[in-house]
C-alpha cells in the first residue's frame, strides 16, 4: 500500500515543482540567472500570478560617444512549466519563417519606446513639480534627442534579434488521441497567455521606476537649481533594455504535421507564431518538450553569446 509520501510525490502538483526546479537548473548551469516561482501583477485582472521560472543574463559594452553611460541589455528567458500527461501537441508545417525582431513583438522593454499614455504620466508629474506647462513639449522632445542620437537607437547594437530556431508553427492541436482540447481551454494556449500577461506586467513595472526616477530627479532639481535633472533620467534609462523570450515546457510530446497532412515528425521544439488576418506576427512562443530542453537552453544561450561578443558586448555579471 503506498505511503502518503509515496503519492505526493507522483502527484501532478509535485511532478510540476520538481519539473520547474530542474528547468532552473539546467539554466543556472547555463550562465543563466535563474529563478524559481517569480509573482507579478496582471495589468487585466488587477491580480497576483506567479511565472515559473525566470532566467536572465546581462550584458553591456562601451562606446566612444556614451554620454558616460556603458549601454547594456537585459535578456530574460521566462517559462512556463506543463506536464500535460497523457497529451500531445500537434503543429503545422509552417514553410516561410516570418521576420522577427523582440521590438516588434511587445518583447523589449526600453523608454525610448514610450507610448501616449506614458507621455501622460509624465505630464503629470511635470504638474505636480510646477513646471510650466508650455515647457512640456519641450521635455518631451528631448526623450527622442537623447533616446535616438543622430536619428540612430542609442543601444541599436544590442538591439539583437531572438535566437534562431529550427521549426516553425502557426497553428497547433492538443489531444490525448482520444479527445481535442478547444483553444480556450488549451493548457498550451493558457500558458501562452500567462506568458505575454507577465511580460505585459514587467515593462509597467519598469515604467513605473522610470516615473519614479522622473519624480525624484525633479523634486532633487527644484532642491538645488538643475536644469539639467531630466536629461540625465533620459540619459540613465535610454542606455538599457530589457528583451523577453518566452518559452513553454512540457512533458507532452510535440509533432510536426507534413505540408501534406499525411505524416507526422516528432520534434524537440518548435516556435509557435500568433499572426494576424495579415500574416503579421503578433506574439512569439518557443514550445519544448522538458527531455529536450537541457539541448535547447544550451542552444539558446551560445547563440546569444555569439551574437553578442560579435558586437563587442561583454557579461555584466
């Protein structure tokens, strides 16, 4: 007769914290630093969730004209951890890789993208510090002067493009061969949104400490007569970016339908594209069967330093 332990331990709820901790491993033992069970807020439901694993490297280099700044990035794998016992996954044969670039995803979070709404915000901090308002366009203007010198990125060099992946999707099944799981109930298709919530939740918060910069630097600048408090939060903020790639791991078995539809390939991974009526990407997902991942990160994160070193970056560890 088994033993209480002896069932906890095959539980699903276990077998996905054991699955989740060695995720963490195999990244921390790829240079990565790495995270088990990190909580963030959704901007939707206005509550606390909790992300799997989240595993970052840092990397920065110097250029001549800096502004005493050393521009860096911030890339960070987050993941979602399925066992999905008993399932499979079955995706399209998608021929055409679509161009893909973190920017254009929602996936890199740098001020030098701010929104409307963000302007906003500022001006009511400009408000609230008693700055006239026929200044704020102004101010406004100099994020652009400052983010994009000479009409160029300011950290255009570490602006990378995501690692190359060997199969792509646009579309996917979830059945246990038996039944078909609907989209809305898909784990796959939950652990998809999970993911673009988190990060969604992470560029606000980043946002958030650039007010909170904007705030202090002003109040400091009142203080003692400086004129120049927000050229160097711009100056501060607009040197690094933080680039989100999110990736989904499961237990479940992953397979790859013929152009055909006559035949079936098993694979290790797979990117998931979510397109528009255009064929626009709109979200980006890499799926990994657990077995493969070790392979994967180790993949992952030499393409990384490849494409970094060539730029002349270095690891800010």
């Amino acid at each position: 007769m088994d033993t209480l332990n002896e069932k906890l331990l095959r539980s699903q709820a276990v077998v996905t914290s054991q699955m989740e901790a060695d995720v963490r491993r195999m990244c921390n033992a790829n240079d990565w630093q790495a995270i088990q069970g990190v909580y963030y807020r959704d901007l939707k439901h206005a509550k606390y969730r909790e992300l799997d694993v989240s595993a970052t490297q840092r990397w920065k280099f110097v250029t001549k004209d800096n502004l005493g700044q050393n521009p860096s990035i911030t890339i960070n794998i987050l993941a979602e951890v399925k066992t999905m016992s008993g399932y499979h996954l079955v995706f399209d044969n998608l021929d055409i890789k679509p161009f893909l670039c973190f920017q254009s995803s929602g996936y890199c979070d740098w001020v030098g993208y701010i929104e409307n709404h963000h302007k906003q915000r500022m001006h009511e901090i400009f408000s609230y510090q008693g700055i006239d308002k026929n200044d704020f366009p102004s101010l406004i203007d100099k994020i652009s002067a400052i983010a994009y010198p000479e009409d160029t990125v300011r950290i255009s060099g570490l602006l990378i493009q995501p690692s190359q992946a060997k199969f792509f999707a646009g579309s996917f099944r979830e059945t246990n061969i038996g039944s078909e799981k609907e989209l809305e109930n898909s784990v796959l298709w939950k652990a998809c949104q999970s993911l673009w919530s988190s990060i969604e939740s992470f560029i606000d918060d980043n946002f958030e400490d650039f007010f909170g910069d904007l705030d202090t630097n002003a109040l400091l600048a009142r203080q003692e007569n400086d004129d120049t408090w927000f050229e160097q939060a711009i100056g501060n903020h607009s040197s690094s970016a933080s680039l989100f790639h999110p990736v989904i791991v499961t237990s479940a078995k992953l397979w790859r339908l013929s152009s055909s539809g006559k035949t079936l390939e098993e694979i290790p991974s797979t990117r998931l594209f979510i397109q528009d009526q255009r064929g626009h990407v709109i979200r980006w997902f890499d799926v990994v069967n657990f077995d493969a991942f070790d392979d994967w990160i180790s993949d992952v994160t030499n393409q990384y330093y490849e494409t970094l070193t060539h730029v002349n970056a270095v690891r800010n560890e």
